[in-house]
C-alpha cells in the first residue's frame, strides 16, 4: 500500500489534472488531500471524487503545509508515504516504481521536469536533478516518498517554511535516498509569471536565507501554499 499525500490552499486551477493521474495509477493505494482552507472550489472537487472513489479521502485542518503533510502521514495506512504537490503530476508507472523498489531503499524521488518548453525552464529542470544526485537532499516538488516507519522516527516534517528541505537534511543524514528515472512534471506557472531568471534568483535567495537561519516567514513565494 501506497498512501499518497497532496497538501492544497486554493488549487481548484492544477488539482484536478494531479487527481486525474493519480488516481489513475496501478496497484494498492490511496490519496489523501490535506486542505488547510481553500476558499475556491478546491474542496468541493475533492468531496466529488471521492463520494465515487473510495481510495479518494479529504481533511480540513489548519493552514500551514507541513502541519497539513504530518496530518496527511498520521491518517494515512500505506507502507510508503509519497508527498506530492497539487500542482505536480506523477508519472504513469509511479506507485509501480517504488513498489518494485529493493527493500534496502527507504526514501527517494522522482526526476523532475518543469511543463512547458522553454530552454530555460529545461534548464532548471536538468540543475535540480544534478543538485539531488550531488547533495542527495529531496526537495517537495521532486515527489518524495519514505517509508512511513522512517517518517515517524524521524519527527515528520518540521513546523516551519522550507519544511522539505530541512526534512530531506534529516532523511540524508540516516539513509541514502534514490531517484526514480521518470519525471514528476510541475506546472511552471510561478516561475513563468515571475519570470524564470528572476524567479531562479529569487529561490536560490530564499536557500541562502534558509542556511543561514534567516526569517523567510513573510515571503510572498510561500503564500500560495499556507
């Protein structure tokens, strides 16, 4: 059993094409969708799907996306845990891959790839990958999956912004995580509004903060998610 987790705030726009994929995927799951209150019709398409989909559940809880991804790892039943963004799609084979995966793995990703064409945004796409392969650190958008026991040992998510990537600290520090060959695909609608270089500078900005223990709190990068 797989139990995938999308943490939403007003995603009626990238969530169901993500429920779409999802839910079309083989083998033993299920799909909890942790909304922390949307107030467009994020909800109600979730509560649609799910009167005619049993393996489809909905939680309302507080905003504040780590706290709605440890609601979604205590509900959920399967042995791994994949955390999935509401507006990334897995790829068709997904839950097939990390069910295959030897029993010595613990955690991984998949490779990740931005929508649309541009050269840039290709580009992006290719350093992320390399960075993982290099730091083996996971960052939310790559699809992170660990096994549910790992997760409770270590803590869950903690309660602050950046929250994937101080997690994937942790998880590197105790095992080493592996990457899924096919790509989960995110919608680049926040980099192309913004702009790919400026949205570029603006992340690796925000990291820097991140490593040198800076407020990020207030940061309007965040508020689409909290």
């Amino acid at each position: 059993m797989i139990s995938i987790i999308i943490p939403t705030l007003d995603e009626e726009r990238a969530l169901p094409a993500t429920l779409d994929v999802a839910l079309a995927q083989h083998g033993e799951f299920e799909v909890i969708v942790v909304d922390g209150g949307s107030t467009d019709a994020t909800t109600a398409i979730v509560k649609e799907r799910a009167a005619h989909d049993l393996r489809l559940q909905l939680l309302e809880i507080e905003k504040g996306r780590a706290v709605q991804l440890n609601a979604g790892a205590e509900n959920a039943v399967g042995e791994w845990l994949l955390f999935l963004h509401a507006d990334t799609l897995l790829p068709d084979d997904g839950l097939e891959r990390i069910a295959s995966l030897p029993k010595t793995v613990r955690a991984g990703c998949f490779r990740h790839r931005f929508s649309g064409t541009g050269a840039m945004l290709r580009s992006l796409s290719w350093f992320h990958n390399q960075r993982f392969r290099i730091t083996r650190v996971v960052y939310g958008d790559q699809g992170l999956f660990v096994r549910r026991v790992l997760f409770a040992d270590l803590g869950g998510f903690p309660l602050q912004h950046m929250e994937d990537i101080a997690f994937g600290l942790k998880l590197r520090s105790v095992t080493r995580p592996v990457m899924v060959a096919q790509p989960v695909v995110t919608d680049a609608r926040k980099f192309e509004q913004m702009g790919a270089w400026t949205a570029l500078i603006h992340a690796v900005s925000l990291l820097v903060r991140f490593r040198y223990r800076a407020n990020v709190d207030d940061d309007p990068f965040f508020r689409e998610y909290r």
